[in-house]
C-alpha cells in the first residue's frame, strides 16, 4: 500500500488490487491510463477509461490494512461515483479530526478474532451468565405496563430516587435526585456527557493511565489537552510527585477510575486525600468513574465526592451493568452538584435525549436489591478470581495483585513474544483463549506492551476451561 | 470557580428561557416564567418577569457543607442552550394537569409483538453488551425493511449503525464527520438537538427558513446559500415540526445542488412510515446520492415505543466509517433486548403500516378540524404526527406567550414552535400540536380549546 498525499479537491493516488476487478489509477491531471470497475448506483458498470479526480478531504491512514472500505472519486465528467477497494488498499473514510487517529475499538476487535477462532473470551468485560431474576422481571413488568415512551431526559422520577438511596447507602452522602442525578445510556454516555457538557477545547485535563479506551477519545472530542499520569506495576501506586508537579491551577479536571479498569486497583484512601487536596488547592474538578463499587474484593471502596470540599466539585459516575451482568442495558448515572449537573444534562440531552425507560424500571428494582445481593456477588467474584490468578501463576505469568473490578492484569513476557498486540493475537489464534493488549489503554504503547488483562466474569468452568487450554499449550 | 455562563441572578428559581437567542427581542414583556423549573427547590408558582431573565439555580440544602451557590458550568459549545423545551413543556402539562398535546410521544402503547419480542429476548438473557454497530439481526432487518422501502440494497455490515434513539444518530453523525468550521446548512424550523449538536461540533451554521403556507423549499435561497465551500446538508422529511414532505422536485434540486457542489446529507426519515398525502422518498435512493447520504430512523415513531431508543443511520462505508467512531464513544452500544424486539418490528407486515397509516389519518383529522373550529389559521401537514397552526387570531403577543396562556387557563399544551429556528421572530406566530394520542384525548383537548379560548 502506498502513501498518498492528500489536496481538499484533487488526489494523486495508486492503489493495488487484482487488475481485472479493480482499477490501478494513476495521478490526476496526468495521462489517464487507468482501468476502472466502479459501482454506481449499485450496479455495476464496465471498466472505462478516463482519468479520476479525487475528491476527498480527509486524512488517509497510512500503511495500516484495512479490508472492505469505499473510496470516493469523481469522474471528470463531475459524477461522484463509488469504487470499492480490494483489499490492503489504501482508505480515505471520511471521519472528522476530532477522532481520526482512532480506530474500532480494541474491544471490537478482540470479540471479532476470538468468533472466528473459537477462543475462549477472557477479553471482553462482559459475563457469560445472566443477570437476576428479579430484575429481569421487573423490566419485563415495565414493558407490560406500557412504560414505553420517552421518560423524562434526566430519569425515570423512581429511579433518581433510588441512585439517591443507594448513594446515600454507599456514602453517607444525601443528594437531591431531581437536581443531582441524571440517568444517561451506560456509563460511557455519562462520559461522554460530562466531558463534552464541561470541557472545552484547550482545557488541561489530566488522566490516569492506565485507562478505559473512551477516556482518551471522549476528551480528545471535546479538543482538551490531555496529561497523562502513568500507574506502575506492581501496585500501580498514585505517583504523588508526579501528580503534584502536573496539577496546578491550569488544570479543569481530573479524570479517575476506582476501582480501576484494567489493574484492579483500587485508589486508598491516602490517595484519595492526597488528589483532594490537590485538586481543592487548584480548584479542579474530579469526573469519577465507579462502575465497580460493587466489585471491590480487599479494600473498602471510597467515594471521592464524600470526601471534605469534594461534592461540590466532583462527577460521580455509576451504571448498572457491572453490578447487576446486565452490561447490554446501558443503564448509567452521573451524581454531582447542579451547577456542575446542570452542563453534563444539556450534552446529554443533545446526544441522547433519554434512556430506554423500561430498563430504568428494571434499575429500580435492582438498586433496591437487599445487601445480601451485594454480598454474595461479592462472594461469587472472589471465587472466580481465585481460580483465574492461581490458573495464570501456575500456567507462568506474573500476575498483578487485583483488589477490585473483574479484572487482573498479567505480565506475559516469560513466554518470549515481543508484546502484548502479538501476545494477544497468538493466545487467541493458537491457544484459544481472548485477552485484551493492555497497550491500547495507555497514550504511550510502550508502557503497556509487557501487560495484558484477562476477566473473570465468566462462569467457574469457562474460567478453568481457559486455564486448561493455557496450561497445555502455552509453554515458555 | 470558574464561570462559563456570565450571568448570574439573585433570584431563587430558574427560569424557562428558550435559547439566549430569545433575549433580542424587543418586546419586554415576552419572558414570562412559563414553566416550572427543573433546578427549582420551591412548590411556589413562578412570579413573571417583564424584562431580561437568566439563569440561576437554588441553594442546595444538603449536609454537604455547601450553602453558597454556585453558577452553572457548562462548556462553550453549549452555552446559548438551554433545558429542551420538550421536558419543560411536559413538566407543565403535568404541573397544570393540562393535557398534553406538546412533546411527540403517543399515550398509547406499541403492539404487543414487539413488547413480547423484547420480553423474550430478556428472558432468553440477551442482557450483555450487544456488538457496538448493532445486533446481527437487527442490522438485517434494517436492511430489509431499506429496500424495500427505497429500493436500495445495502450491506448490514458496512453500511448500517445502531444507535440509541435517532438523536444519537444524529449526534454521530454531526460529530464524527464534521469539522470546526464546517458549513452546514439547517432548514428552520428544525428539531431541537440539530442546532445543539452542530455547535458541539463547532460547525458553521447557515439557516435557510421554510415559511408558511406550504413551507416549499426556496430554491433560489438555497442556491445563493450552497456552495463549494458547503460540507453538508441536514434534511428533515417528514418534516417536524411542519409535517411538510419534501417533494421529488425539491429532493432532486437538493441533488443536483449537492453533487454539483459536492455536498453530504444527513437525513432525518423518523416518520417516513406517517407519510399521509404523498409518497416519502429517500433522498439517498436519487442518483448519485447513496454516496453522499447518511438516512437515519428510528424505532420509537413507527411502533410507538419512544422510550425504548433504537436508531439507525445508513450510509456508504466511508461515511459509516465517522459516525462508527463517534457511537463507539458516546454510548458504544445501544440497549441488547431492545434490538432483538426491533428486529421483529422491522419484520412486520404491510398490514401493521396500513393500519398505522389508517389510524393517524383519523386522528389528524379530528385535531384538525377541531382546531379550524376553534379559530386557529391550520397549515395542511402531510406526514408526521403534528400540524403547525397560526395562533395570533387570540390576540397573544407570540408563541411562548400564548403557550403559556394555553396551559394555564385552557388547560391544552402546545409547543412555541420559536425554539425550532435560528432567528425566533420566524416562528413566533406559530405553534405545534400533535396528534399522537388517542382519540378521546383529541376531542377532549378540542373541547377545552373551544370552551376557553376566545379570540
């Protein structure tokens, strides 16, 4: 694949392709030996000869394969027809600047190669078992009771009130459900609303690599100028040095994720002092995202807001998902004072309007789950993550204590592949099991290419199975 | 703190105010608090202001240490927005006991079918994350239902997105392919999260005004507006809030102006299926324009199932290609069992559209009529489910006014159709009814207009 030069109207380019179905084109302007097969109005045409004009204005991606992608050209007769591209053939989608340098997200990806090659998906953080009964029925209750049309844009009235209880339950802290708690699409739309509802373009928001893929593209969206603070195995300690020479009273937000997604960590109280007092010096506001409050094994959760001077300046984000196995609902929350509520609900009007009102029934009944529900999921997850950390020792990986989350991050390196995408690749393709290359969490590769993350929110057996098929063929 | 709205009063209530926009009006009288506010703390009723209003927020008593107040935080890009008047209207409604002729959404429920599908599908736990772009079947079914609509075929694949609801289609749409700068040209009135989502993506915004009687396209005024400098084109057919369609002529001059100057449209088809007196048509389905089109839809109109968010855009690859990489990061997937029902929704016979068809037609009648009878000016609408009327035979000073009028002392709610324009002097004779509801609401709500309202 050859690189291409990019002009808003006119492109010079070449590309491969099998010559009896694709064209070889030559530059513009130029001498127009070029075979065409284009599709026009979804039927095919025969070649023709003519030169191309290239209209395009968007950044072509360089080098990469990508299959089955359309590229736009224009006849000089001033036709715009659309050609579609062989194979490792250069791209030109057209895709704002905001999110050009992304790409499907690692998730996607991953979920796609472990289909095709039958692994065994510790990727993904999603269960392979249900969610319970009891709020399945009560969403099933919703939709026979005719709750069906638009809910009210911040949430179902019944459900602000129960995330209030459940918040006051978890925190000590009351908040007002009307004005504090806004229900959003999952938690990611919580992001995405506080970020673009309180960001704007060149404000220095600081984050912790590393970090959950919407993160970066979410403030990249809002144009922000991102620092990244890096956490280290093997603890993935807050740097408190580095933290304090990078905030100051420049910095508007500070972005963390406890317990955190991929390491498992979950931020001490100590740390979280220590962020809160920094960020009450600079007057920086804290987006939190806390969608496994329920999953923390060895330490006791902590809310930032519930910290002295912090409701007043922190996002609190929640969903459903994660505590109930229903992740496919996309049931989300963000809690935090109205002055600060009052932007993130104006993004999320415009992006979204509302959230599907029957399953916000459904998340009422759930968030009013008896603590022996908390308890047991608990329960239940410790399990699992027994099974997988001492499966991954004994197959040979260093493995990362993991106090919270589903999550546990390894080192792979004592099986000799030069990083964790070709690590990935080969674990799914030769021995059947999915993990995630933690690198694509980081803004810099390299710091994560020595560590992938596997999930245990899988059943016991699936768990054991992958670990079997590790055990077997994996070797050092 | 820092600010980013300038204006902060002493007053303890916020105040409805439809876009700062409004605050060029020369009237002084036209800024009456209309609507309970959703930041408020009080059960009083608003007193009226006659002059400049802005926006404040309570004290929030909490054990929280917190007894100041604080201004409102809100990015630049969304700085002239304010709470969409679809909430504050409804709120209204129900504060007033008013009957609720405003927000679109029907008071009846969807069919059973479909309600059954989605319960099966939760029974038969589809609760985890669904594929980003959509459920397998869903985008089949997507497919389908395109082709036979428009003829066209298209790749369920490549060239289809589920979303959560045709609002995010739209926010997609707007943020993953346009730029700061970008020029998009917008017809007013237009539907609330248009403007909104434009200035989220710092696009350039150009209105063209479509005006009574038979808010025609101005071809002339587009043609002056479009050009090479021109990255897309919103398009809305059927139409909110005019119910107008757009007809071949215009969809095929829109064409023909987009391909000369090599134009994107982005078109909004959420009521193709409540098309009553003429033939929806699909604009990607004119020559040369699949290329160009991103077509997005929705669930939640067609079966009546509004809050269940399920959309869709349709677009070519390189086009999917954008809206893909914003959906991933706005919401990254749209609810499981919801899609497994939409699939068998889209599967549905001719005879449930006919039906729909059927139906609508008679409810638009009964409203239609009645508000002829009433006193009100009625522009024809010819799809969607709301008709756009002339209000200024009762003598109210504009649409925000006589809206507020009419829910408090008639008891109807309506829409001021001056938040759906660029410039709010456009729309101020005008207000939005649907006919979204059943018939005993319809007369009802005719009754209490015929009694109450006097000219």
């Amino acid at each position: 694949m050859r690189r291409v030069e990019q002009h808003k109207w006119d492109c010079k380019f070449f590309m491969f392709g099998n010559w009896n179905e694709w064209y070889l084109a030559q530059g513009y302007g130029g001498n127009a030996t070029s075979f065409v097969q284009v599709r026009q109005q979804r039927q095919w045409q025969p070649p023709q000869r003519g030169w191309l004009k290239c209209n395009v204005d968007a950044d072509f991606h360089n080098g990469e394969t990508i299959t089955s992608r359309g590229l736009c050209i224009r006849y000089d007769t001033g036709q715009l027809i659309y050609a579609r591209g062989f194979s490792s053939l250069l791209l030109c989608n057209l895709v704002a600047k905001r999110l050009e340098k992304f790409r499907p997200t690692i998730f996607t990806q991953m979920s796609m190669l472990a289909i095709k090659h039958e692994a065994i998906s510790l990727g993904q953080g999603c269960p392979n078992f249900d969610g319970p009964e009891f709020v399945k029925e009560a969403a099933i209750q919703a939709i026979r009771d005719g709750k069906n049309q638009y809910p009210r844009g911040y949430g179902v009235p019944d459900l602000n009130v129960a995330i209030a209880e459940r918040f006051k339950k978890d925190t000590g802290l009351i908040v007002d459900p009307d004005n504090e708690v806004t229900v959003t699409t999952g938690c990611t739309e919580a992001i995405a609303a506080t970020v673009l509802g309180l960001i704007n373009p060149g404000d220095e928001v600081i984050l912790f690599a590393p970090f959950y893929d919407s993160y970066n593209a979410t403030l990249s969206m809002a144009g922000a100028n991102i620092k990244s603070i890096t956490l280290c195995p093997p603890d993935f300690a807050v740097p408190i040095e580095e933290l304090k020479s990078n905030i100051s009273k420049n910095t508007r937000a500070i972005l963390i994720n406890t317990p955190h997604n991929p390491t498992g960590k979950i931020f001490t109280r100590e740390e979280l002092n220590t962020i809160a007092s920094l960020c009450i010096e600079n007057d920086v506001l804290v987006f939190t995202d806390e969608v496994y409050d329920k999953l923390a094994f060895d330490m006791e959760h902590i809310s930032i807001a519930s910290l002295p001077g912090m409701f007043e300046r922190t996002v609190t984000m929640n969903s459903l998902g994660k505590s109930f196995s229903l992740t496919g609902w996309k049931v989300g929350w963000a809690i935090a004072p109205p002055h600060l509520t009052w932007g993130l609900r104006l993004a999320h009007t415009f992006i979204n309007f509302s959230t599907a009102n029957p399953l916000q029934c459904g998340a009422v009944a759930a968030l009013r789950a008896p603590d022996s529900y908390f308890v047991e999921l608990k329960k239940d997850y410790i399990a699992k993550r027994a099974i997988l950390v001492e499966g991954l020792k004994s197959v040979g990986f260093k493995v990362f204590p993991s106090n919270g989350t589903f999550f546990v991050l390894a080192d792979h390196t004592p099986f000799g592949m030069e990083n964790d995408v070709v690590f990935c690749k080969y674990l799914t393709k030769e021995i059947g099991v999915a993990a995630i290359p933690s690198s694509v969490f980081y803004f810099n590769p390299e710091e994560g290419k020595n560590l992938v993350r596997f999930a245990f929110c899988k059943d016991e057996e699936t768990i054991k199975a992958a670990i079997e098929r590790m055990k077997k063929k994996l070797k050092k | 703190m820092r600010v980013y709205n300038t204006t902060c009063c002493t007053h303890s209530l916020f105040r409805f105010m439809p876009s700062s926009k409004l605050l060029g009006y020369s009237n002084s009288n036209n800024f009456h608090s209309v609507i309970s506010p959703s930041f408020s703390k009080t059960k009083t009723k608003t007193p009226k202001f006659s002059s400049f209003i802005s926006a404040t927020m309570s004290t929030v008593s909490t054990d929280k240490n917190q007894t100041h107040t604080h201004p409102l935080q809100v990015a630049k890009r969304l700085e002239k927005f304010k709470t969409t008047i679809f909430t504050q209207m409804s709120m209204l409604a129900i504060k007033h006991g008013a009957i609720n002729l405003g927000q679109g959404f029907p008071n009846f429920d969807g069919p059973d079918f479909v309600k059954e599908a989605a319960i099966q599908a939760i029974r038969d736990g589809n609760n985890q994350y669904a594929r980003g772009y959509g459920v397998p079947d869903l985008n089949i079914a997507i497919a389908e239902r395109f082709k036979k609509d428009t003829g066209l075929v298209v790749d369920p694949e490549k060239e289809i997105t589920v979303t959560s609801g045709c609002t995010e289609a739209i926010a997609a749409t707007v943020l993953g392919l346009i730029n700061p700068g970008d020029e998009v040209i917008v017809f007013a009135p237009f539907y609330d999260s248009y403007e909104a989502t434009l200035s989220m993506s710092g696009a350039n915004v150009k209105g063209i005004t479509l005006r009574p009687p038979d808010f025609a396209l101005p071809i002339q005024e587009l043609k002056s507006t479009i050009s090479k400098n021109t990255r897309a084109i919103l398009l809305n057919t059927p139409h909110n809030p005019t119910g107008k369609m757009f007809t071949r002529e215009e969809l095929n001059t829109i064409a023909s102006l987009c391909i000369e100057n090599d134009v994107l449209v982005f078109s909004d088809e959420v009521y193709d299926k409540l098309a009553f007196d003429m033939e929806h048509i699909s604009i990607a389905s004119l020559p040369g324009m699949f290329e160009r089109t991103v077509t997005m839809n929705s669930l939640g109109k067609t079966f009546s199932l509004t809050g269940w968010k399920i959309g869709w855009a349709i677009a070519p690859p390189h086009l999917t290609w954008g809206v893909r990489q914003a959906h991933a990061f706005l919401t990254f997937a749209t609810s499981n069992p919801m899609q497994w029902a939409a699939a068998v929704a889209l599967r549905a016979p001719d005879s449930y559209y006919t039906e729909l068809k059927r139906d609508y037609i008679e409810k638009r009648a009964i409203l239609v009529e009645g508000l002829k009878a009433v006193g009100f000016k009625v522009f024809p609408s010819t799809g969607t489910y709301f008709v756009v009327v002339d209000h200024t035979p009762f003598g109210h000073e504009n649409d925000v006014a006589f809206c507020e009028y009419l829910v408090k002392e008639v008891g109807v709610v309506a829409i001021p159709t001056s938040v759906f324009y660029l410039n709010p002097e456009d729309g101020k004779n005008l207000v939005r009814f649907t006919f979204c509801k059943d018939e005993g609401t319809l007369r009802a709500a005719v009754e209490r207009m015929k009694e109450k309202l006097r000219k």
